[in-house]
C-alpha cells in the first residue's frame, strides 16, 4: 500500500514538473521569457531615458526662469495700460486647508 501510495505521488511530481518544463520551452520559444541581463539592460535604458527628461525639463525651467522677469517687464512697459497683469513670481505651492479639523 505505501509503495503505491508513494509511485502515485512520484507520477504526479512528474508529470507536473513536465508541464512546468513543458510550459517553459513554449514560452521561451515565442519570446516571452527575457534573460535577467537583457531585463537589466531593458530597465536601465527606461531609467536612463527618463533621466535624460528629467536634465532636459529643469533646463527649460531654468530658462523659462532666467527668461520670464525680462519680458514680464516688457510686457508691463508697452501698450495698452489696461492689459492684464501677471505675477512677477510664480504663486507659492496650494496649502492644505486646515488638515486638523
């Protein structure tokens, strides 16, 4: 009785773990198993990428900065008087309303 208890077992380890090898060459072959280097690689050019947004967007910030108070003194000097008007600074960051209460 044990031993057969124990073939049963050993049957099913097996052809469970043929499914799983099974299933695994399947994907492999249609590609949807990625190498851990190609997987490293693959996310440090997205990190790579989105740094190179994050240089790209501060030095616009930085130039819209450098850029904004001369022509925002141009635009207050010229014609008509009755334009309207801009802050000189950008206005300070939306305060929470009172999260006490």
């Amino acid at each position: 009785m044990d031993a057969e208890l124990i073939k049963f077992f050993l049957g099913g380890g097996v052809a469970i773990l043929l499914g799983a090898v099974g299933k695994f060459i399947y994907d492999l072959i249609q590609g949807r198993v990625i190498k851990e280097d190609s997987a490293v690689a693959q996310w440090r050019g997205i990190a790579e990428a989105r740094l190179q947004e994050i240089r790209e967007l501060k030095s616009e910030l930085q130039w819209y900065r450098g850029f904004y108070p001369r022509l925002w003194h141009a635009y207050q000097r010229l014609p008509p008087d009755d334009k309207e008007k801009f802050p000189v600074v950008p206005p300070p960051p939306d305060q929470p309303k009172n999260p006490s209460v």
